[in-house]
C-alpha cells in the first residue's frame, strides 16, 4: 500500500505546487490581484481555489495517515495567499515523507474508519478506503484547482497535471 499511495501524492502534491507557482506568476505578469484566483469558484455551490488545495492536502495526509495508523495532523485551513498554500502543501508532503513505509504492511486489509459526508461514517479496509474514497478525492479537487486556474487564462496542460516537469 505505501509503493501506491505515499509517492503517488507527493507526485501529485509537488506538481500542484508547480501549477500554484504558475498562477502567482501569472497574476504578478498581468497585473491580477491574486485573491482574484484564490476566491475563484467554478460555481457558485462549489468550494474556491485555496479549499480546493486544502481539501488535496487533506486527503493525501489522511490517506497516509489512515494507512500507516499514524495520528492525522490537524490543519487550520487558514491560508490566503499562495505562499501560505504552498507552506500548507510543503508541510504535507514533510508529513508524507516521514512516513515509515513499514507502517504500511498489512493496510489493504486493516480497517479504517472514515466520514463519508457530515452524517455518514463508513467501516473499510484500507485497499477499499484509498481507491474509492481517498484518491478519488485527492484528485477531485487538484482537478478543480487545475480547472479554476486553466478557466481563468493559466497556460496548463496535461503535462502540468500529470507533473512532467518536477
């Protein structure tokens, strides 16, 4: 579980970052104020920018935590500014790192308990937890970040999706 959990979202994670570097850089070259972006939402009933990038970290750090049994930090989901997201996304892929991949032994099948919604926890194992809730989660909303950014004039691509130039 860790070989297909951990690297994939610190892959996932710095090549976020990348992209959050691109925004800045495009909103210091035309002259954006970068609250523009960060506030930004897709839809009026959808989260904006900066809960999309915390809500990312949130699930990579409770993945890996749920996995390897470790406690999950807290964050405060305070950030407002792009380096306040990227210190935010830094700190998680630290947290990611210091996982001891030996944790991980015997997490497809260990159970974890997980909220699926404000009403709704739900029992799985750890194989089921990850490929149904936590990474389709986790790239939920780096795809709506990456969306927010590419709706508002970022040159993106599939290559700064996938991270081919970290």
């Amino acid at each position: 579980m860790y070989d297909v959990s951990v690297p994939v979202l610190i892959h996932s994670l710095k090549a976020l970052a990348a992209i959050l570097k691109k925004a800045e850089a495009h909103c210091e070259a035309r002259k954006i104020k970068p609250e523009a972006l960060l506030t930004f939402r897709l839809f009026p009933d959808m989260f904006p920018l900066t809960s999309q990038v915390q809500l990312a970290s949130d699930f990579a750090k409770g993945a890996g935590a749920r996995l390897s049994g470790t406690a999950n930090p807290s964050y405060a989901d305070e950030e407002k500014t792009f380096a306040e997201l990227q210190a935010r996304l830094a700190k998680t892929i630290a947290f990611l790192e210091s996982l001891d991949s030996a944790a991980f032994a015997g997490a497809e099948t260990r159970m974890v308990k997980v909220r699926i919604s404000r009403d709704i926890e739900k029992e799985m194992t750890g194989q089921e937890y990850f490929n149904r809730n936590a990474l389709p989660n986790f790239y939920f909303h780096i795809t709506t970040a990456y969306n927010i950014l590419r709706h508002n004039g970022l040159e993106l691509g599939k290559g700064d999706f996938l991270g081919r130039n970290i």
